[in-house]
C-alpha cells in the first residue's frame, strides 16, 4: 500500500457516512479520556457498534477475517492521517 493510500475501496458517500456514524460517538471513541466514567470496554463497545452499523450495511471492508479493531486501527487510523496532512497542506484553511 502506498503512502495515504486507502486500504480498501470505498465510494465517498460511504467515507462521508462513516465519518458521520465516528463522529456521532466522538465523545467516546475521539475525545474520551479513560476514567471511572469512561473505560476501555465503554470504547470497544462504541467501536463494535460502528462496525455493526458498517456490516449491516455491506461495507467493502467488512470481512469474517475482520472485526471493530480494523475499523478503529486501519480505516480510523487513515482518516485522521489525511486529515493532518491536508490540514498541514492548508487544504482546509479558508
């Protein structure tokens, strides 16, 4: 895989709904920080719902082989790599 190279095929409609689905559960899976009211198994739990909101809706990466870690660690990991490098590029900045 090349350097900013998504790991799997997917049109933008389906990035753009996935990042929605991240974004809803933001306070758990982006900014929560562990705590008495938030723990690891709070945000696995997060996780596995989006990866079953991605299964039910047939994404191109959901595979037997696979499960909510990939989501978080590859796909996840991907998009917030983007974003900083546009970010740094001043693709966002208006």
């Amino acid at each position: 895989m090349r350097a900013h190279e998504f790991p799997v095929t997917m049109n933008r409609d389906q990035q753009l709904a996935l990042l929605n689905e991240i974004h809803e559960r933001r306070n758990i899976v982006i900014e929560g920080k562990f705590s008495s009211t938030l723990t690891k198994a709070d945000k696995s739990k997060a996780w596995q719902e989006i990866w079953l909101w991605c299964t039910a809706r047939a994404y191109p990466f959901v595979r037997d082989d696979r499960n909510y870690t990939w989501v978080r660690d590859t796909v996840w990991a991907y998009f917030k790599r983007e974003f900083k490098v546009r970010l740094s590029a001043g693709q966002y900045i208006e």
